[in-house]
C-alpha cells in the first residue's frame, strides 16, 4: 500500500490473500521472504492504442499486460476490455491469476490485460480495428512459451479472432499464443463452457462433502455473459433452478425457473444482438431495470455471482442470508468484497472463492495450449471429463489446506495456491 495507495482494487485482493496467511507463516517461516516479491508483478507494460473510428477520426485508448509471476510457468491470463479498466483492476486480475492457475495443477504461471475500450455500441469493423492495433504493440511482449492471453470481459470469441488474425499476420507462425479461439484454428472444445461448467463442478464437490445434491436446488445467477450462460446451462441440465440472470443495466427473473430455451434466447440477445437484457420476452418473467438481482423477490440456496468484481457488498450478502443461500459460488473474479466474506462466513454459508471456483476457463486454456503444442483436437466428452477431474483436484486441494489450518475453503484455496508458487519461488532463488 506504500507503494501504490490508490490501486483500491489490488490492495483488496492483495489483503484478501495477505488475511489467509497467517496460519501459514506461523507453521512455515520461511515462506515470509516471498510475499513481498509476490505482490510486485516481474513487469507492467502500458501502451497506447490508437484507432480510427468509423467516421474517420482518430481515438486512443490505453493498452495493459501485466506479467505478474513466472514461477511455475508462462504468463496466462485474460484481456479485458472495459472503459473501467485502469492499473489496479489489471494488477487485481493479475495477482488473483497466479493463484488460480497454480490450482489448476497446469504448468501456468500469472498475467492479465486488457484495456479501457468499450466495446459497447461500436461497429464490427471499429472493433477490428481496434483489435488490430491492440495486438500491434502487445505482440512483440507474448509467445506460446513467454505469455498466452485469452478472454475475459467484453473479449469474446470476435475479439480472439480479430486480435489472433493480427498476431499471427505479425509474427509469421500459427502457435497457441492466444486461447479461446474457434475450433477450427486451434481451439479447444468445451473452452467457451469452462468457466460455467467448472463452476458448477466445483459446486458439486461441496455438497458432495455435505451429503446434498444439487438437484431442485434454487440458484441466483448474475451477470449473462460468457460465465453466466454456461453455468446457467449447466445448472438446468443438472435439475437445480435458475432463477435469476442480469447485465449491467438490470436483472431477468423467473419465478419458476429459466428454460433452456429461456437461455438460448438471452445468448442471442448477448452474443448475436449484443443489445440489454430490456430486450428479453417473457410471460411468465419479468425484467427490472437498474437493481442487482439480489433484490429479487425470492428465496434460494445458492447464489452465483457472474458478472464482474465488488457486485457482492456487505448489503447484498446480508441479503443473501436472509433469502436461506448457504453457498456462494463465485463465478466472476473477486465479486464479493472482504466485509462481505467475513459476514458471509459469520453465518455460516461455503464460500467457493474465485481463484478455486472459475479456474475451469483457464484450465481449459492450459489445455488448448498442450493441444496446439502437440497438434492435436481432443473431444468434447475428453475435455469435459478433464475439466471435471480439474475441479474435483482443485477442490480436494483448497478442502484439504483448509483443514490443515482450520480455516474456511475460501482461505485453504488462497493457501493451497501461495504455497505452491512460494515452494518454485525458493527453488529458483532471488530472481
Ligand atoms: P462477459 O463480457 O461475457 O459478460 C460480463 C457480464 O457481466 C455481462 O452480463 C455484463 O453486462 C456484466 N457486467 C460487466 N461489467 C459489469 C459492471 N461493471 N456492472 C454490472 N454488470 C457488469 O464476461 P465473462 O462472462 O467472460 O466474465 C464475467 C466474470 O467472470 C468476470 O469477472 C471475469 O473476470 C470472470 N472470469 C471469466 C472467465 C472466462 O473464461 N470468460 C474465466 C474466469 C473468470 P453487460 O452485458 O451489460 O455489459
């Protein structure tokens, strides 16, 4: 904090990992000596981007990667393009990265980027263009051996595409520096579902451990991008009860619960139309604009938070409680804020901490790159199971941290993470 007081975001996620190891240090002095390097990413690059518009004007915009920590592998880690994106919630991500893919039992090491572009409102081609100018600079900085970003918010599979055109067009070779691209140039099945799905999976082995299914179970999504669709899917095949999906400019509910056709039709509303949920029909829900969908009128056991960091203050977990949630999966990167775990915590309700609970995306990233690697194309049902037994591993690792230092999955899953990259950082000495 002495160094960068105004980066609120990164102090946050900084401080929600820093509160778990205490415990740790306790048992395990040694370790000490790397935590201040940890928290200082090996390098930030920021860059200008400048664009021409559709009517011939010149824009700029302000291009991040942060390459946080290589101790276990090369950087991986998402693009995020959002008019809030600044030096904090890129250094944020990145810090969160590292733990995440240490987790995922994947040679990986931590990054992240993005810029404050929005993609919101602009044209196909302004979006290429943009793209194009993006990867420009970012792609002397990554190599399927030194970085490999993906998506993230407002990067889907358009933008992978535009932004992988360019660097393959740069740099003459076709190699998996970018994950989240389509099947057919080098992408992996089940990818554009892993972070939903994994999600879920992760769910799974927690009521697994308290003797309960998931079936019946009635769920809050937020958010109807790309996490919230796949694990709304996901939940609904497996019985439980959607009932809630959101964007930023209000919430969907279904008092009975969304179909699949319900999902498919807000997929096309988000990913074809790219307009609001405002656009959704329905006779037996309704769309109420400009409230979280914590507010809506119902009961539930679980909530899935989807959309994007702090949309789970302190209020809304209070709320949660008193709705009867007893499970927080969080399928967004740090969506509940540090008062709002502990009262979460305090009342007793399983908190699946992001860094444990989404890793499914990237590990299904880590697994499109050992694809590319070896030139291969595994199944959809190779990858699914891959992914499951994943999750399962992740789980078992952040259970078994948080019963050896008697402390809730939330922090055994910020333990088990640290442990591992302090371990490779004592290895390879002070570098
Ligand atoms: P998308 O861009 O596909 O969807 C984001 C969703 O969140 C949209 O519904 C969007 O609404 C909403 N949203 C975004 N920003 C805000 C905001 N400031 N306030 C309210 N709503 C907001 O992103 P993803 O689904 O890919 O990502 C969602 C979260 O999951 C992020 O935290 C991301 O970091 C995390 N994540 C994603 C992974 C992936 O594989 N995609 C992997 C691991 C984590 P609107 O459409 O109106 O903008």
């Amino acid at each position: 904090s002495r160094r960068d007081p105004e980066q609120r975001e990164f102090l946050q996620a900084v401080e929600e990992v820093l509160m778990c190891l205490e415990p740790v240090l306790a048992k395990k002095p040694e370790y000490a000596s790397v935590i201040e390097r940890m928290c200082e990413p090996e390098r930030l690059i920021v860059f200008r981007v400048p664009w021409i518009d559709d009517a011939g004007n010149v824009q700029i915009n302000r291009g991040f990667r942060v390459q946080f920590n290589s101790a276990i592998g090369p950087f991986k880690g998402g693009l995020r393009f959002h008019p809030s994106v600044n030096v904090s919630i890129i250094k944020f991500l990145g810090f969160e990265q590292c733990f995440k893919n240490a987790l995922t039992t994947l040679p990986m090491g931590g990054g992240k980027g993005g810029s404050d572009f929005d993609p919101d409102g602009k044209s196909d081609n302004e979006v290429m263009r943009f793209c194009q100018s993006f990867m420009l600079e970012l792609a002397r900085h990554i190599g399927p051996q030194t970085d490999v970003p993906a998506g993230d918010i407002g990067v889907g599979a358009r933008e992978i595409g535009y932004l992988y055109g360019m660097y393959k067009r740069v740099q003459n070779e076709f190699t998996g520096t970018l994950t989240g691209k389509a099947i057919e140039w080098g992408g992996s099945n089940i990818r554009p579902e892993a972070t939903g799905y994994g999600a879920v999976y992760f769910g799974l082995e927690i009521l697994k451990e308290q003797n309960d299914t998931i079936k019946g179970k009635r769920c809050m999504v937020s958010g109807s991008g790309n996490v919230a669709q796949y694990a709304a899917k996901k939940l609904i095949e497996l019985g439980a009860v959607v009932l809630t999906m959101s964007d930023s400019t209000g919430y969907v509910y279904e008092p009975n619960g969304f179909t699949e056709a319900q999902i498919d039709q807000i997929m096309e509303i988000k990913n074809k139309t790219r307009t609001t949920l405002a656009a959704y029909k329905s006779e037996t829900g309704q769309y109420v604009a400009g409230e979280r969908c914590w507010n809506a009128p119902c009961n539930a056991d679980i909530a899935l938070p989807c959309a994007t960091q702090n949309e789970v203050e302190y209020e809304d977990a209070v709320k949660l409680v008193s709705k009867g949630v007893k499970l927080v999966l969080e399928g967004a990167n740090m969506p509940t804020t540090n008062d709002g775990i502990n009262f979460l915590h305090s009342k007793g309700c399983v908190l699946a901490p992001a860094k444990a609970c989404n890793a499914g995306g990237v590990a299904v990233s880590g697994l499109e790159m050992a694809q590319n690697a070896t030139m291969t194309t595994w199944s959809p049902e190779d990858v699914d199971d891959r992914l499951k037994s994943i999750m399962v591993d992740i789980h078992a690792a952040a259970s078994a941290a948080a019963k050896e230092y008697g402390v809730p999955l939330q922090a055994g899953a910020n333990i088990a993470g640290f442990e591992k990259i302090a371990r490779a950082m004592i290895a390879q000495g002070c570098v």
